[in-house]
C-alpha cells in the first residue's frame, strides 16, 4: 500500500467522515431547505406569481457564494480544538488522503446536494407559483391577454443579457476560488476562520488595489489594454501649443500597440480562471503536513 | 523501538528539551514522570509526530514520526489525558475507524469492553467522560499497535476502573509491544510499570528498570532515628518514617513510586550511586 494515496484508505476515510457527520450534515441540508423554501414562499406571496429566471438564478449565485463560503470554513476546523485534531492527525491515513477526503464533501458533495436541493425546491415553487399566478389570471385577466408561464431556470446558463458571455462559467470559477480561500483559511486560523478570512481578503483586495493604483499605472504609458491582457494600446501624447501642457488622445494611425506572445496571454488568462483554485488546495495540504498540536 | 537522539524543542522561546537522548525498547511498559510542565506530553507528541524537533532525531520503529506516513499511524496509538470521540454507536467505531489498523481485534476489543463494564450495545454520546476514556483505553489495546502512548490514563477513571486499567494493562503487553505512560498518578500504577523514566527541567534525570530499583533500593517504615537519618529520602507519617534506603538483602523489596519519585527529585545523585553499585560477589 502506497504512503502517498491509496483509493482503498481514502474511501474508508470517506465512509468514516460520513459516519461521524451524517447526522450534522442532514440537519444542515434540512435547515437550508427550510429556509431557501421561506423565503420562495415569501417571494411567490409578494408577487403572486413564480419567481422570473433571472431572480432563481440570482438567488442560486447568492446563496452558493454565502452557504459554500461558510461550510468552507469549517472544513477544517476541527484542527482548532486540540482533542480533535489530534483525533484527525492520528487517524493512519496519509495527509493526501485527508486533504483529499475533505475536498470531497466540501467541493464536490456539497456543490451537487446544494444545486439539487436548489432544483427540486425551484422546480416545486415555480410549478406552484404558476398554478397561483393562472388561478389568479383566470379571475381578473383582461380576454386579450395570454398567460405566461415563468420557467424553471438554467442557473448555468447566466442572467439574461450575460448568457453569450460565459458569465455563468466565470462566477462559477469565482466561486471555487473564494471557497478554495475560506477552506484555506479554516486551516490556518484555529478560531473565526470566516470572519478572519473575510477581514484577509479584504486586506488582500485593498493591497492589491493599492498595488495596481500606485505602483503599476504610474509607470505604464498612458493607455488600455486590448484583448484581454495580451495587448496594451498606448496612445498618442502630443505637445499642446506652448504653456498648456501635453494632449493624451487615441488616434489608430498614430497610437502604438505591445503585445506579448498570444499563448504567453492565453497561458496568463488560463491560469487565473482555473490555477487559483487548485494552488489554494496546495496551500491547504502543505499547511495540513506542517500542522502541529 | 524509539531512538530519541539530541532532542530540542522549545514552545516559542520557552525551551522545553535542550539535547534529550532516550531510547525505549519493546516488551516494557514505561513510566514516565516527572514535574508539571516538564515535557511528558511534549514527549509523547513528539514520538506520536504531532509535534516536530526543532533539533535533532526522533526515530519511531525506523520512522520519522513527523511524517505522519500511514505505515507509521497504524503501529503507533495514543491515548491522550484529553481527547475527542464522535458520538457514534461502538459498533461504528468497530465500522469506520478500526479498518485502518491491520491488527486490530474486535474480539479483544469486546473483551477488553466487557472487563471495563461497558454496554457493548451504547452510544459513545450517552457516556460518562470515564467510560468513554475506558472505550478509548480498550480500542487502543484492541489495535494491537505496537506503540502505546498514554498520557495521564487513570485520570477520570473510578477506584473500580483503575483496578480494572491496571488488569487489562498487565495483560496486554507483549514481547512486540512497547507501552509508555506518562503519569503523576503513580500509585495507579505500581506493579504495572517496568521501568521508570524521570524528566527535569528537559533532560532524563533517571532512567531505570523496576527490577533493579527493587533490588537496590527498600522502602519501608522506620522508627530508628539512625537509620532515618541515613536515608537516601524520608518523610514523616503517622507510623513513623517512610524511607528509602539500600537494600541490603537479596530479596526484591516493594517499589514506591511515589517515595521513589519524591527521592530522584530530592536527592537524584545519591540514588543513582546507590544504584549504579555493583553486586559483590
């Protein structure tokens, strides 16, 4: 048996953490579904009708982003308790296995049972909030109207107006990575992991922004950036007639353009949409092996 | 089994080893004692690889512990003073956390959960702190680990229980086995303990077997002032003085514990001398 991974110990850690957290884990799921159902009820009884697309998939996105932000940060937090870190470390599994079996329930299963219970809920609430909106319809529409059905919403398919854009796949994308930051923050702080982490990437935002404001657009030549980060567009700089100073203006004919390498850029642009994630999970594993109690 | 060689560790700046070399071997059990905030549990963390040396070489059954490689989890076992168990059924704990042990025995397990008198049908979430240390005490035995950590083990427990602990700990050893208790209780432990190891102030301040403390050293009550006052330790009581002194028969007399532990601490060099004497012949 390999010291690395072994599919067959992972699976009897995975069978051991359902074990221990099935019952948490159905109440959670019980809880949510209680309260995503209030509050389509409360939003079908407002409206009187079921709730459009774009509201559903909005509600998906806001409640992924909260409730998986909050699971991840208590993915680790029995390492905050010294009994039950212990109790953790000492299981005879690699570290591999371990981060590996978290990853599971904290990524994989909980993305699938949120997004199904999201759907069955949906799909009842707007099959319910139909036959309440035709009831109504049928007692006060005007003959010439037509009654329209509000559908059961592709939440992978983005808000109308943002569907050609792949906006979807890129909030998606921003969600694993802020999840990969909680799940990483429930390992290195032992205690407030979310609030801890929240103030971190905040800090982490304004220093970047600092960074970018004061730092790298002083020095970069007047201009935009084409193409994604690939290309950088700088524009024309003119001696205005004496004593007033410089013209900054974008004339094609005159305007220069740097690009680097286009697969440099693609490399780039693939990295930040899917490398984020995945080297979060490495910080979480090599802070997991580095762990003491 | 553990070769410890130049050990540093320190808590942040405040220094918990500076150089300790040990080494325990299989088939002894071994009590480790010493003062509060000494490092027995910074020890047993250290061997159990929960902790890292800051300094020198920690080897357990030809692992690094710090590793924390399965291989090396499933021969090593701890029973810390504290600890943390899922409110499952027993059964469960037979389930799901037993398979990681290749040598663990559900039929010693129900044994040892039979001699401990614990319902095998119960909950661990309905169980007293004593119990539940009872049912850590038992699948630690059952896991057939060749390396036992145990940290303060008859804390929480009953009169009843550490009798029972004593029994089933004197049953367990094997020759492949090696058991290290780290304990102030040390009257829990008498009888049961093969050799003793004191830590002071990170160091080893005394490490030797029972057997030959027994033969060396006698504890016993006096009444004679002459020999009290030779004593290598004494301690007034109601019926006159506890003592440790030689042994000068060729009997094993009773160990102590406690009076033995008070003298290493008291007067550490004199008993060494004692024992380091050797028989004439």
């Amino acid at each position: 048996m390999t010291q690395t991974f072994d599919a067959r110990r992972w699976w009897l850690l995975v069978t051991k953490h359902w074990s221990e957290n099935k019952k948490k884990y159905s109440l959670s799921l019980l809880a949510f579904s209680g309260l995503l159902l209030l509050w389509w009820i409360f939003i079908v009884m407002d409206n009187h009708r079921a709730p459009a697309e774009d509201i559903q998939i909005n509600a998906y996105y806001v409640v992924l982003f909260i409730l998986g932000c909050l699971y991840a940060s208590t993915l680790f937090a029995d390492l905050g308790s010294k009994t039950k870190a212990l109790n953790y470390l000492t299981v005879p599994a690699s570290q591999a296995e371990k981060i590996l079996c978290n990853l599971f329930y904290g990524v994989l299963v909980f993305f699938v049972c949120y997004t199904a219970i999201f759907y069955i809920l949906d799909f009842v609430v707007v099959k319910a909030g139909n036959a309440m909106a035709y009831n109504r319809w049928l007692q006060q529409h005007d003959p010439r109207s037509v009654f329209k059905k509000e559908t059961v919403a592709n939440v992978f398919s983005g808000p109308s107006g943002l569907r050609d854009k792949g906006f979807s796949l890129y909030l998606l994308l921003l969600y694993f990575v802020l999840q990969s930051a909680f799940i990483y923050g429930s390992i290195y702080f032992s205690k407030f992991s979310f609030i801890k982490t929240v103030i971190a990437l905040v800090l982490v935002g304004v220093f970047v922004s600092v960074v970018l404001a004061k730092l790298i657009s002083p020095i970069l030549p007047p201009g935009n950036f084409r193409d994604g980060i690939s290309s950088f567009q700088v524009y024309t700089v003119k001696q205005a007639s004496a004593g007033q100073g410089t013209m900054i203006y974008s004339d094609p004919a005159t305007d220069k353009m740097m690009s680097i390498p286009s697969w440099i850029g693609q490399v780039l642009i693939f990295l930040l949409k899917y490398a984020f994630a995945p080297l979060l999970w490495l910080a979480t594993f090599y802070r997991l092996k580095e762990k003491e109690i | 089994m553990i070769d410890i060689q130049n050990l540093h560790f320190a808590y942040r700046k405040k220094p918990v080893f500076t150089g300790l070399s040990l080494q325990l071997q299989p088939g002894f059990i071994y009590g480790l004692l010493g003062k509060n905030g000494t490092g027995k549990s910074t020890l047993l963390r250290t061997i159990a690889g929960l902790l890292f040396p800051d300094k020198g070489t920690v080897q357990v059954l030809g692992f690094t512990p710090g590793k924390r490689q399965p291989a090396f989890l499933q021969q090593v076992f701890m029973v810390p003073e504290e600890f943390y168990l899922p409110d499952v059924p027993l059964s469960h704990l037979v389930d799901h956390h037993a398979p990681f042990y290749p040598k663990f025995s559900a039929a010693q397990f129900e044994k040892y959960i039979s001699e401990f008198e614990i319902p095998s049908g119960s909950t661990l979430q309905n169980m007293s702190y004593g119990q539940k240390k009872k049912v850590l005490i038992s699948f630690a035995l059952a896991s057939n680990a060749a390396m036992l950590l145990m940290d303060e083990p008859t804390n929480g427990l009953d009169i009843m229980s550490k009798s029972q602990f004593r029994k089933v700990m004197a049953g367990a050893l094997s020759e492949e086995k090696c058991i290290v208790i780290s304990t102030h209780q040390v009257k829990d432990l008498e009888n049961l303990i093969d050799r003793i190891t004191v830590i002071d102030e990170g160091r080893i301040l005394f490490d030797e077997t029972a057997e030959r403390i027994s033969r060396k050293l006698s504890f016993e009550l006096s009444f004679d002032g002459e020999e009290i006052q030779q004593s290598l330790y004494n301690e007034s009581s109601l019926r006159g003085a506890a003592i440790v002194t030689r042994n000068t028969g060729d009997e094993e007399g009773k160990l102590d514990l406690e009076l033995l532990y008070k003298a290493i601490v008291l007067n550490g060099d004199a008993v060494t001398a004692v024992l380091k004497i050797k028989p004439t012949l």
